[in-house]
C-alpha cells in the first residue's frame, strides 16, 4: 500500500514537472535539463501516514513555557486517566492503561510516550512485559494537588489474584504477594538497603546497618554474593504491581522463611501459608507487617 501510494505521488509530481516545462517555455524561460527532470522524478518520498506527537523536549525551555509543556501533558483527558491511575504505586501494562484511557493500544503507546518524555511515568522492563509505573514522588504530589483542586475521589485499586496467591507465594525461587512487597518496604523503611550506586546495576545494596541484621537473622550474605545472579534486584510484583526482593537475597529469605516455619508451602500450589509463629517472629525481626 505505501509503495502504491509513493509511485502515484512521484507520478503526480512527474506530471506536474512536464507541466512546468511546458509553461515556461511559453513565456520564454528555459527549461529544466533532462538530467534534472529525471532526478525529481526519481526522488525518494517518505509519506507520514499517521500522526505523531513531538516526542522531544527542550531542556532550556523558559520555565515558563516548561511548565505550560508539562501541563499540556497532563491536560489531555486520555493521558490524564492513565496517570491518575498510577497514582495508587502499581504499576501497569500499555494495554492496561489503554483499557483506563479508553484509547485503542496503539494510541496508548503515543501517549505513553509523551508523558515518558516529560518525565511524569517510568517504563519498567519485566521479563517479555513492561509496566508503567509514574516517574516519583513529585508527579504524585502534583497529580494529588490537581485532585484536590477538582474536588474528583479516585477509586483504589484492586487486585483481581485469588487470595491464596495474593498474600503469600513463590516467584521463581523468592518471597512474592503483599509479604514480599510489605518486606520489601520495611527493609527500606529500616535504612537496611540503599538504591544501586549506577544506573547499569539494578540491584539494592545492604547498608552497614543491613549487613548486620540479615547475618544476625542468620543469612549466609558470602555465599549468597558468590552466586552467578545478581544480589538483590527489585521484582515487580505480579499481584500487587510494587516490587519485592528478588535475587540471592530474595531467595536466602524465602530458604530463611521456610526453615523457621515462618510460612509452610501449600501442596501442590504456589501458595504460601504464613504461621502464627512466623507471623510473630516477623513482626518481631523486621515491625509492623500486614498480616
């Protein structure tokens, strides 16, 4: 089909070029050469046949205009529903978002885009899926004042995963569910991890305060670095759409949780059941936990 439509509008110019040839010559210009007459006409078209938004943004832009670029951002309705839709902390997929935004996936990915490059959302690569997740806690704190503003209730969101998954399971070979993701937040909240020294490396690493606490809990951290895996990436959560601790620490927590009966594995299931004494253990180890 495009090349269809590029051999009509080469065409369409080759005819008008003969035409200008023709007109010129009755007012006595002289024509074109050949050899130019045949270079237009073999002249490459590139046809747009849909439409883009400008994906590029100036980062010497006056401030004024720089806020007016990011208000525009949020002002259409469509990207508008999809990042007070983030707004809960889960992340989600393009289509996802597209179903939010009432907008065919296609049209999603475009306003994906405009947002990513005015930095309001985040994309997080997940194994064969990325997730959108909004760029921090800025963009949250803006879109909560706007809220406000407008005087307009979100709705919170619900996850759809059976509950037997949803509190307490395995992913792969480490802790997942709101365990994993209520683990994963008080071990920050505990100044035991600290985020990646480079953009490469995406894994946490254990502050001094941490070292101590998960040796103390008796996890063998020497054995666990000599691994060939990475130490402590962040696993976005399949139920909850946060992250919880993957890795080699994630799995010397899991193999920790299940030799003290913290939570038992359900037969047959990925599952995980969490035990009055693992429930009382673990509140005492890390606080606070949502049991």
């Amino acid at each position: 089909m495009l090349a269809m439509a590029s051999r009509r509008l080469i065409a369409v110019l080759a005819g008008t070029t003969k035409a200008m040839r023709c007109c010129a010559c009755s007012i006595g210009f002289t024509p074109l050469p050949a050899v130019f007459a045949s270079t237009w006409r073999i002249l490459p078209v590139a046809l747009q046949l849909h439409f883009v938004y400008h994906q590029s943004m100036d980062v010497n832009l006056h401030p004024d205009e720089a806020v007016s670029t990011i208000a525009a951002a949020i002002g259409e309705p469509a990207r508008a529903r999809m990042l007070y839709c983030l707004m809960d902390g889960h992340a989600r997929t393009s289509t996802e978002l597209a179903v939010v935004a009432g907008v065919s996936p296609s049209t999603a990915s475009v306003h994906l885009q405009r947002l990513k490059s005015a930095n309001l959302v985040r994309a997080i690569d997940q194994g064969k899926h990325r997730f959108y997740s909004l760029e921090g806690p800025q963009v949250a704190s803006t879109l909560e004042g706007l809220s406000i503003l407008a005087g307009t209730p979100r709705k919170k969101f619900v996850p759809n995963t059976p509950s037997e998954l949803r509190t307490a399971r395995t992913c792969y070979d480490h802790l997942a569910g709101a365990i994993g993701v209520a683990l994963h937040d008080r071990f920050h909240a505990l100044s035991w991890l600290a985020k990646p020294v480079s953009r490469g490396d995406k894994s946490y690493r254990l502050t001094a305060e941490g070292e101590q606490a998960f040796a103390t809990l008796g996890l063998d951290l020497t054995a666990a670095r000599s691994l060939r895996r990475r130490f402590a990436p962040p696993c976005l959560d399949w139920s909850e759409r946060r992250p919880h601790i993957g890795g080699a620490l994630g799995a010397a927590l899991l193999n920790l949780a299940l030799r003290r009966k913290w939570v038992v594995q359900q037969l047959d299931s990925r599952a995980l059941d969490i035990t009055r004494q693992g429930q009382r253990e673990m509140q005492a180890c890390f606080g606070p936990l949502p049991f």
